[in-house]
C-alpha cells in the first residue's frame, strides 16, 4: 500500500513538473507575441510622427496652406482628400499617396463599370421598345387580313340586298339573310371597324380612292359623287380606302 501510494506521489509530481514546463513555454510565446505587437505598435507611431511631421523642403507657403486645411478640417471625405494629396507635394511611395492613387483607380473602375451598365440598359430599353412596337405591329397587320379577308363578304351581301326585288323583300329567307348581314356588322363594329363616310363629302386622298372623275354643273370639284365600293377604318387606321367618283 505504500508503495502505491509513493508512485501515485511520484506521478503526481512528475504531471505538475510537466504543467509547468508547458506553462513556462506558453507564457513565452504569449510575451514574445505581445514583445512583436509592442514592435509595431511603435513602427506605426513612427510612420505616424513622420507623415505628421512638417516637411522643411516644402516652402513656408505650402505649410501654411496645409495648417489651414488641418484648422479648417476641410479634408472630410475621400473626395476632398484626393484632391489634397494631388494638390500637396509628396513622395510617390508615401502611403498616403499610394492609398489615394488605389482609391482613384477604384473609382474609375467603378466608372467604367456604371458606364457600362447604363449602356447596357438604354440597349436593352430600345431592344424592349422595338419589339413591343413589332409586336403591335404584327398584331396589326394579322388583324387587318383577317378582316380585310371579311369586307368582301359585307359587299356581297349589300349587293346581294340591292339587287333583291321588292316582291322578296318582306319573304323568310330574305329576313334570314338580313338578320346574319346585321349579325357580321355588329362583330366587325365591335373589333373597332367603322365605314368612311364619302357620298357628298370632299375628296380625301387619305380615306378615298378616285376611280372615276367627272366634271358636273352646279357641284364644288373635288367632291364626291358617288361611292362604287365602301371603305372602312379600324380605329383611326384605314383598313380600306372608298372607291369614288370625283366631280372634277
């Protein structure tokens, strides 16, 4: 029993003789970590006191300058201090100097940069603009065949009603047919088409095609006499100019 009690001693003692071994080298390295901080610690100071210091080849009217700029603290953001560092004499591997010199590349990336970008966007704006006006466009001109492809049967019909005697006027069918030619108008007036009034109006190159001219007694020239085939608008575009007679 005691001779266990002896090693356990001895082991004890040896595992505190380790721990402080190990203590001892710890706090070295923990005093040479602080001995380097204090190092740069006054490397800085030093930097500092020298970049504070005033320059004695600069002359008297530079010093001045610069105390009132100190005194007016007219230096407050990077702007003013860009222009400062350009205006002041310095050494090119001042550190002050090489900071200003990375700011100003930076800037002008990020000009670069912007410039870039709003390039881009005006590109993609007009890109944007154009294919929505050829989408209108498309849009348009599908609906102009499609209807243009459907006047002609308005004309048969209205030919067809002229050309009908009165004795069938008032007969099933012939009510049937008016009734489907009333029906087609009202879907082509609410797709936006409506007829060019012509028939005693003034010539209108843009709403009326002359066919015929034809001087009359008594008529203003340039009015129209008569209409051959309708004309009509889609909206305020014309889907089809009137075939007139012109007085002339």
């Amino acid at each position: 029993m005691d001779r266990e009690t002896k090693a356990l001693d001895r082991d004890l003692s040896e595992a505190e003789a380790d721990q402080e071994v190990e203590t001892g080298i710890g706090d070295a390295e923990l005093r040479q970590d602080f001995a380097e901080a204090e190092v740069i610690e006054a490397e800085f100071v030093e930097l500092a006191a020298e970049a504070l210091e005033p320059d004695t080849s600069i002359q008297p009217e530079v010093l001045e300058a610069e105390a009132e700029i100190v005194e007016a603290e007219a230096v407050t953001d990077w702007h003013d201090l860009v222009k400062a560092v350009e205006e002041q004499p310095a050494p090119a591997d001042d550190p002050v100097v090489r900071l200003v010199h990375e700011y100003k590349e930076a800037i002008q990336a990020r000009d670069e940069w912007q410039d870039k970008y709003l390039r881009a966007a005006a590109e993609y704006a007009n890109a944007k603009r154009r294919a929505e006006v050829r989408a209108d466009n498309l849009i348009w001109e599908a609906r102009e065949r499609v209807l243009n492809g459907v006047l002609p049967v308005l004309d048969d019909f209205e030919r067809a009603f002229a050309a009908l005697p009165e004795t069938e006027r008032q007969s099933t069918w012939s009510e049937g047919f008016d009734l489907i030619y009333r029906k087609l108008r009202g879907v082509l007036e609410r797709e936006g088409i409506s007829e060019i009034e012509a028939e005693g109006s003034h010539f209108d190159p843009a709403l009326h095609q002359a066919v015929v001219s034809e001087p009359v007694d008594g008529v203003e020239a340039g009015t129209v006499l008569q209409v051959f085939q309708k004309g009509y608008l889609l909206g305020d575009r014309v889907l089809r100019p009137s075939m007139v007679k012109v007085a002339g």
